[in-house]
C-alpha cells in the first residue's frame, strides 16, 4: 500500500511538474478572468480530485498523515473546489497577504485552501 501511495504521489507531482507552464501558475488578473470560465472550474476539479484521491491513499495506509479531513460523505463537486478556492484567496488578501498573491501557484492553493477548510484534529 505504501508503495501504492508513493505512485500516486509522484504521479501528482509530475503532473503538476508538466502543466506549470500551461496554467498552473497565473497573475491575479489572470485568475479573476478565469475564475468564471468553465476550463478553469473543470482544471480546479482534476487538481481537487487527484488531491483527494492522494488524500484517500494516505488514510488507508495510516503510517501517512492525511492532508485534510473532509468529512466521510462529502462529495466534492467542481463548485465545491470552485468556492474553496476563490474563499481561501480572498480570505489571505484580507488577511493582509495580497502580496504572496502576485503569481498564483494554483495547485499549492487549492491544497491549502483544502487544509484550512478540513483540518485534521487530533492526529
């Protein structure tokens, strides 16, 4: 299983790796033209899904912490990753943060925005 998970992992990385140039990191403007387009909300759910398809592997194996604790029967959709992800941006600008937000580092944020939605307590 470990082994299973290792797999899945570098998959997602490779894949992040080869897609950096075409739309993986983007400027503020870029982001809020995009955010309504359909493209975007479908590239949102493949990140979201291989993210919690990686989520899943670690808690089966158990000797790996999960990345996030969505609860059992959530059912991600394109606009649950959609919202997570446009909140999460705009909760860091409020929070004073606009800075960090000049290049968007797309996958990176989706994986937080997910964090913080879904802590994992007590682990």
């Amino acid at each position: 299983m470990r082994r299973a998970c290792w797999f899945v992992c570098s998959i997602l990385v490779l894949g992040v790796t080869v897609d950096l140039a075409h739309s993986g990191v983007m400027t503020w403007d870029q982001y809020t033209k995009a955010y309504a387009q359909d493209w975007f909300k479908t590239y949102l759910q493949g990140v979201g899904d291989g993210l919690t398809m990686a989520n899943t592997a670690f808690k089966v194996d158990r000797s790996v912490k999960p990345l996030f604790c969505p609860p059992d029967k959530l059912v991600f959709t394109r606009e649950n990753y959609s919202q997570l992800f446009d909140s999460h941006l705009k909760s860091q600008i409020i929070a004073g943060r606009a800075e960090r937000y000049k290049h968007i580092f797309v996958e990176g944020e989706l994986l937080w925005a997910l964090r913080d939605a879904f802590p994992c307590t007590g682990e």
